[in-house]
C-alpha cells in the first residue's frame, strides 16, 4: 500500500522544526531548503544534501527528518550544537555548477553561523571548497581530516565493544565473530580495526572491488550473495552500508546477538527496534555509535585537532552502556531509551 504524501503544513505540524527556509534562485537553477529543527544546545549544523527529489514536499520531509535527527545526534554526543539540514532539488550529475553551489553557499552566510553545513550525499569535499568562496561556515574547512570515516569507524568499535560488554560482561573482540554489511569508507576502516583486534571477520558487499581489497589486505571471509548476511551466525552484525535494513523481512532472518554498525536509520520504523530487544538482540542506536563523523567535524569547527577527536568519538563507548543499563532496567528497548534523552536534552534547554 502507498502512504499519501503529506503537505507542507502537516509535515511542519509533525516535526515541529524551528525554522523552514525556502529559496529559488532563477538565475543559476538554484532550488533549496534550509532546515533548522531544533537551536536549544547551540548553532545548527547539518550537512546538504543534494538529490532529484520528486517534489517540494518530498523534499521537505526529507530536510525535516535528516534535521531532527542531526539535534537528536548532538544531544547524545552532548556537542554544543543544534540539527539543522540543507536540501537542494535537482540532479547533481546534471545541475550542479559551481554558480549554483555559489548561491547557495551566499545563503549559508547569511544565517551567520546559526546554520554550518558540510558534504552529504550529491556534495563532495570539492564542492565545499567552491562554496568556501562565499561562506566561512562549513564543517571540514579546517582541514582537520581529508576524510571523516576513521573516526566514525573508531565510534563503531567503541560501541561494539561496549555490546559485547553487555552481552558477554567482557569487550574483547578476540575471537568474536562479526559480519560487517559494506566495506566502502567506514567498513574499511571498521574491518581494519577488528583485524586488529583479532577479531573474525565476515563482509558482504555489492561491490566487487571494495570485497577483493578487504580480503587480500585483512583475509576477511566473504559472504555471498551478499543479503545471505542477514542469516549468518554470527556474534555481532555490523551494518555498514544502507537504511532500512532492519525490516519485516530481515527480522526473522537475524542469527546474531547483536546489531551494532555506522548505516544511517537502520530501523525501518522504529517498532522494528522494539521486536530486535523482543529477541534478544542488543542493538546500539544508529545516532549514538555512528556519532563519531560528527564529533570530528564540531571539532573542525571548533578549531580542535584530529586526536581530540578520536578521543571525544571512544566516549560513545560509555554513552552506550548507560542506554544499555537504563534499557535493562526499564525493560524497553535501547533506542527509546536514546530517543528520550535526546528529547529531554532539547527540552531542558528551551
Ligand atoms: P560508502 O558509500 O563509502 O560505502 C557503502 C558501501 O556499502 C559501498 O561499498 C557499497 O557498495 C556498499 N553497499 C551498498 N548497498 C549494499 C548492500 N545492499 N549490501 C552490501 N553492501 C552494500 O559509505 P560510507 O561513508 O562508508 O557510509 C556507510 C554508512 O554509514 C552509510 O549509511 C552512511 O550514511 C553512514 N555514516 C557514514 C559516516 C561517515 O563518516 N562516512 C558517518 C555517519 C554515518
């Protein structure tokens, strides 16, 4: 069944953003919207994204969810900083200029730094540097990394650690078995971490190459077809890759105790989350582990180094067992856990 798309007013009703900002340029082709959800804890940030959106409103939901979620994101990683996302319509292989990227960066300096924004998809590092022209508000500017992936990975292995903690009452990954979904920038990282720590590996991915690099450099074992990793046994699976893939149909599949990886929204809806703590499986909520990117971009903009940052992104290791702790203790599920304590995070400082 397909859900009807909701308009403008209901979308902004449901989120409850603080600001919503919508801009036409004319002149270079320019469509955008600029969302700031929440300011509570401090200057939004968020990256922009830029993609063929159907719709305005399809648009908008998009820029509205991904902001929510950038404040709920910063809340947990107790960064002094509010969600807030950049949207721009159109097709990037087709419509990105760098007139457009100009007018568009022109927008981001208007809000003074109430709005930093960074690469996302359809945006690379070298888009940022065309806007950097017109805007000193972008995450990464500094330099303090070319690539924010090694420190997202080493928030993964924080967080599996303190999974395994929980499950096991030991972190050691020595021995466990782990199946990572998707070797791209984090996986690989993530995969050459748990090499190190003498952990057994298993890796799907769609892409060839990506699966002959980790397996002539770390001896990983490949999983093929690649959806055959939804059933693996295994101790941890670590998704990598996609959304989503926590679902009505993987659900039943699952033969791991638990769910831990750097894949943006992996719950399909969130009662998918319920049904994995329903089973037994830990899950560490996708925001919390997958924060270290995030911490390392505040500390661009914050004039921090690159160290400060992977030592600020190993506290998501503590973060995790206290969810952890309260979810035991109150019998529910750790991202309602995590849910909440962002919200009353943002609340607190309204
Ligand atoms: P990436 O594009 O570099 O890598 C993704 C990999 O997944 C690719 O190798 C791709 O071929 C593979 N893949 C795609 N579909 C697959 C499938 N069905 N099965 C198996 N493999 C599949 O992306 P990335 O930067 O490594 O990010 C991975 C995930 O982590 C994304 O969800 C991203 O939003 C999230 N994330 C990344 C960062 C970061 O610092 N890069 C930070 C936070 C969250």
């Amino acid at each position: 069944m397909k859900t009807q798309q909701k308009n403008a007013h209901e979308l902004i009703a449901q989120y409850a953003p603080q600001e919503v900002h919508y801009y036409s340029d004319p002149e270079t082709g320019l469509k955008a919207l600029i969302v700031i959800h929440s300011t509570a804890l401090g200057p939004a940030t968020g990256g922009t994204r830029f993609y063929p959106y159907q719709s305005w409103e399809v648009a908008l939901e998009d820029a509205l969810k991904l902001a929510q979620a950038m404040s709920y994101k910063c809340a947990l990683a107790e960064l002094p900083f509010g969600g807030g996302k950049g949207v721009i319509l159109g097709d990037p292989k087709r419509d990105k200029t760098p007139q457009l990227l100009r007018a568009y960066a022109r927008i981001v300096q208007q809000f003074n730094g109430r709005f930093t924004t960074g690469e996302e998809m359809g945006i690379s590092a070298d888009d940022l540097k065309i806007m950097m022209h017109e805007t000193h508000f972008i995450a990464g500017a500094k330099g303090i990394a070319h690539d924010l992936s090694p420190v997202t990975a080493r928030g993964v292995l924080y967080g599996l650690k303190a999974c395994f903690q929980t499950v096991f009452g030991n972190s050691s990954l020595q021995g466990r078995t782990v199946a990572v979904q998707g070797a791209g920038k984090v996986g690989y990282h993530l995969i050459k971490l748990l090499a190190a720590e003498g952990a057994k590996i298993f890796v799907s991915d769609i892409d060839r190459r990506a699966l002959d690099t980790v397996h002539s450099e770390f001896g990983v074992k490949i999983v093929e077809p690649p959806d055959a990793i939804y059933a693996l046994e295994c101790d941890a699976f670590a998704p990598c890759a996609i959304g989503g893939i926590i679902n009505d149909t993987t659900l039943p599949l699952l033969n791991c105790k638990i769910v831990a990886g750097s894949a943006n929204n992996q719950l399909k809806e969130p009662r998918h989350g319920d049904r994995l703590h329903e089973f037994g499986i830990l899950y560490a909520p996708d925001y919390v582990i997958n924060a270290g990117g995030l911490i390392a971009a505040v500390q661009d903009l914050l004039g921090g180094s690159l160290e400060k940052a992977f030592q600020e992104t190993e506290k998501i290791y503590g973060r995790l067992l206290k969810i952890f702790e309260l979810a035991r203790r109150e019998r529910l599920a750790p991202h309602r856990i995590a849910d909440r304590i962002a919200e009353e995070r943002l609340r607190k400082r309204h």
